[in-house]
C-alpha cells in the first residue's frame, strides 16, 4: 500500500518536471493502476491460498490426533479386557 503511495508521488513529481502529452499520460497512469491492482490481486490469491493451507494443515493435525486417541483407546481396552479375563 505505501508503495503505492510512492509510486504515485514519484510520477506526478516526474509529470511536474516533464510534462507528457495528455494522452500519453493517462495511458501511463491507467497502465501504473492495472498493474497495482494484479499486484493486489495476487497478494489477495497469495493469503487466500495461505489461509487455506494454514487449515488444510489444522484438519490433517486434527485427524492425526484424533487417530492417536482411538488407538490409545483401542490399547487401553484391550488391556482391560485382558485383564478382566483373567483367573481369580
């Protein structure tokens, strides 16, 4: 965003020593803000994506732990039940 703020102050102190024909420099300033807004656009795509790795990685996380549970569980009754089959 700053860069944005610099990038404009510099080209119109650049327009103020060397003035462009009009047209020239409305195509230059239309050029300069497509050029800002797919630098946007890509920061955008850039956290979206971000954010979904971020939760894809929370689910895998989520899932290992849950399958730990379960097979600590699993141990767990299965030596209760070991020892509940035992002999008095």
């Amino acid at each position: 965003m700053a860069e944005d703020v610099d990038l404009k102050a510099r080209q119109e102190a650049l327009d103020d020593c060397s003035p462009h024909q009009g047209g020239d420099q409305l195509e230059l300033r239309e050029e300069e803000e497509d050029i800002n807004q797919s630098n946007h656009n890509h920061v955008d795509s850039l956290l979206s994506l971000e954010g979904y790795l971020q939760l894809l990685s929370s689910q895998m996380e989520n899932m290992l732990e849950i399958s730990t549970l379960n097979q600590l569980t699993l141990e767990s009754d299965d030596h209760q039940n070991q020892y509940q089959d035992r002999p008095s």
